[in-house]
C-alpha cells in the first residue's frame, strides 16, 4: 500500500499550480504526484510532467493533445485531453487529494466528480463555492468530504478554528489589501489602465484574479465562499482594509475573544496546510519580523466607489443562482477588460445590470446553475456589445 498522499493538482500551470509544484518537490516522502493539469500551456505541462513524473496528465485544449503525446511519447505517463478527462481523471484510487486550481467557472464540474469520488478537496477554485455553494456543500456532506480553503483568507479563518470546533462562530473579518485603487474616487477610476489594475501591491497571481483583486470583486468572491466554507449568515461576515496584508483574517468567538493569523503574504502556506493538515510541515519560507513593519493598518473599504463588494452581499441574500450569475457576468466583463474592450469601472456595471435583470432559480439543480451561467454570459456579453 502506499502511505504517501496522493495528489492530483487541476491547473498544475497557473500561479496556484506552480507554487503547489514547489510545496510538493519539497516533500518527496509525503506527497506523490499522480495528475498535473494545463488548459492551453503544453509547453509548461510537458516540462512539468518531465520534471515530476505523474501518472497522468491532461491538456483541455485537445487541439493539443498530439503535441502532448509526442512530447512524453516513451514516458510512462498517460496523456489525456477534453473537459471530461479532466472530471475522470480525479477519480483514480491513487488519488487521495484534489488541489483544484483551475480558474473560475470551468473548475465546478471536476469539483463535482472529486467529491463523488469521495476525494479530499483542496480548494483554490473560490468560484467552485460561488456558482454553487449550496449544491457543493451539500454534496460533500453526503459524500463525507472534507474542503479545505487554500485561499489565504479563508486558510486563516480555518487555522483559528483548529480545536474551536464545539465553539460558534460570532463573526468573521476578511482583510482586504485594497488592491492598487485603494483610496481611489469614483472619477479617478474613470481612467485607470489595464497596466495599473495588473500591478498588485502584495500578491502575484493570474490576471484573473489579480483584476478581481483591483475592483475588489474577489474579495466579494470571498464573501460568498466564507459563507459556504464556515455555514456563516450575511451579518456574520464583514470586511476590514489591511493594506499589509500580514493579518490573514480573523475569527470572533461568542466570548469576544478575536484570532488572527498572520504571516508574511506567501501562497505557498496556505497550499501546504490544506495538503498536510492537521500536521504542520517544517519549511524555510521567510519568517515575519514585527520590526520590518512597526504599523499594521485597517479602514473601512468604500463601498460606494467598488460596488462589486455590496453586489456580493446583494446576491448573498437573493440565494438560489443570484452569485451563478454575478460570477459568470464578471468571468466575461474582466475577460473584456484584460481585452480591453470595456474600462475598469464597467465591469461593477455590467455585473450589476446582469444581477439585476438574471431570474433567479432557489434551490437549484446542477442543469439550473448550468443555465444560470450561460443566460448570464450572454447577457454580459451584450451588453459589451453595446459599451
Ligand atoms: P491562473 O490563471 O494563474 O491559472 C489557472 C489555471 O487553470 C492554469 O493552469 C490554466 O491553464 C487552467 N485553466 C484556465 N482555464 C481553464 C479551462 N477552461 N479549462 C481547464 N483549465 C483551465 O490562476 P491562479 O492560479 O491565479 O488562480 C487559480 C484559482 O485559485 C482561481 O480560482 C483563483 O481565484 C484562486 N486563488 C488564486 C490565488 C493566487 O495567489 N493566484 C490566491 C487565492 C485564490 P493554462 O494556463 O495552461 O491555460
Ligand atoms: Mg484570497
């Protein structure tokens, strides 16, 4: 039998991806590397799959599976490629662990398979709990499985739950950097670039995630998330500017009592403890030193001006597909964006008028999200038409 953990990483070739590479290479003994996944980076995927060996690899662009197959022709790892690769290849026996790091809505359906496969899931993919937190939640507790956050927010507020289990949460505070508009007017964001809303102050991530960040839409993102992740109510859940970004984020308890975790911003913590917990593994990352930052900071993030915040507490409330919607609408809007074919602010715009006009389906089913996503998306879509 073997006793190291096996892991399968969806999005091997993204920022997540690579970092979860590097946590792995550091613990040959615990881990093993069974699946690496890439959307259209061959290149990458085949350097990875030389370099660490997998069982097998996926490349969801099958224009370039050959080029795949050619690459790793006398290797002994199995080359596959299509959306539905990627939802069986997470149910092979080797696989114990699931790090799914793909981006946005294309990560629900392998999410899906994982969990029937009653596999642990290691979850950067925010957007999985987004679209359909209540179908997921759901579904990992008849499956009995557990989700453990990667995102650095979310893997704070689960660290201050170790060993608090029989103890409710009263409140949690996500921080937010802010990202580069921080302090930013209405009028001044009329003509930001895409260059300065790629520039983030703290963390290095994919485009994606990085505007998301700017418009403070992730942070939104990860409302929603912390609601599924922590079974939390909207008024449980408040948001603090930390423009350091050492505070991860904060639980308070029913006596008042508030924890934080803290750290230097480093991705690659947050990856390791949901593949190694409850252990701590040993690492050399660089350690934090209260003098290097003699002032941690906090205000209250303007709401008014980055409306995407308040939309996610909107749909919050609505339930059913409201954030499906929300989500696929900004997947499309900062999609044209990064194109640059709608202005920053337009994306809070068309993600509010999509909001508005989506219907929304309570309870809903797999097909309803599924719906939900693509009528969102063409409306979205429309409407850039139209900018
Ligand atoms: P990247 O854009 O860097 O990487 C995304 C990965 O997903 C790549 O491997 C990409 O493949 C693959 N991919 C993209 N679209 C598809 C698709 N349609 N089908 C199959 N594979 C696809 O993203 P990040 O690593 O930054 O983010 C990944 C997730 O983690 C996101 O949900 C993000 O919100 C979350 N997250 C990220 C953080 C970070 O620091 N980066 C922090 C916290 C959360 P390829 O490049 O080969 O096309
Ligand atoms: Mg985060």
């Amino acid at each position: 039998m073997n006793s190291k953990k096996g892991i399968a990483i969806l999005g091997s070739t993204g920022s997540i991806g690579t970092q979860a590479l590097e946590v792995l290479e550091s613990y040959p003994d615990y881990f093993d590397l069974q699946v690496l996944t890439a959307g259209k980076n061959a290149d990458l995927l085949i350097e990875q799959a030389l370099k660490y060996h997998p069982n097998s690899v996926v490349i969801s662009d099958e224009s370039l599976y050959q080029k795949v197959k050619d690459a790793l022709w006398n290797q002994d790892i199995h080359v596959y490629a299509g959306e539905q690769a990627l939802c069986q290849v997470v149910e092979s026996n080797e696989v114990d662990t699931v790090l799914t790091a793909l981006v946005g809505y294309a990560g629900l359906k392998p999410t899906i398979h994982a969990i029937e496969a009653g596999k642990t899931i290691a979850l950067a993919n925010k957007e999985t709990l987004v679209v359909a937190g209540e179908l997921i939640t759901k579904l990992a507790k008849e499956k009995g499985v557990n989700i453990y956050p990667v995102d650095s927010e979310h893997s704070a507020i689960f660290q201050c739950l170790v060993g608090e289990f029989q103890n409710p949460i009263e409140k949690i505070y996500l921080t937010a950097s802010g990202g580069p508009f921080r302090g930013f007017t209405h009028d001044q964001l009329k003509s930001v670039s895409l260059a300065q809303a790629l520039k983030h102050p703290n963390w290095s991530m994919g485009a994606k995630i990085t505007i998301d960040s700017a418009s403070l839409m992730n942070k939104g993102l990860e409302v929603i998330e912390a609601k599924w992740l922590f079974g939390l109510q909207t008024n449980q859940i408040d948001v603090i500017v930390h423009p350091q970004s050492i505070v991860h984020s904060l639980v308070q308890f029913e006596d008042g009592s508030m924890k934080a975790q803290m750290g230097l911003p480093d991705m690659k913590l947050p990856i390791q403890f949901a593949l190694t917990f409850p252990k701590r593994l040993p690492t050399n990352f660089p350690r934090f030193n209260f003098l290097d930052y003699p002032q941690l900071t906090f205000e209250a993030p303007d709401r008014n001006v980055f409306k995407n915040l308040d939309l996610a507490f909107k749909v919050m409330d609505l339930q059913g597909t409201a954030a499906c919607s929300l989500n696929a609408a900004n997947e499309v809007a900062v999609d044209a964006f990064l194109q640059e074919k709608i202005s920053f602010l337009e994306i809070a715009e068309i993600n509010e008028a999509v909001v508005e006009s989506a219907s929304n389906f309570l309870s809903p089913s797999y097909e309803q999200y599924v719906l939900a996503d693509q009528l969102a998306r063409e409306k979205a879509r429309e409407l850039i038409q139209k900018a």
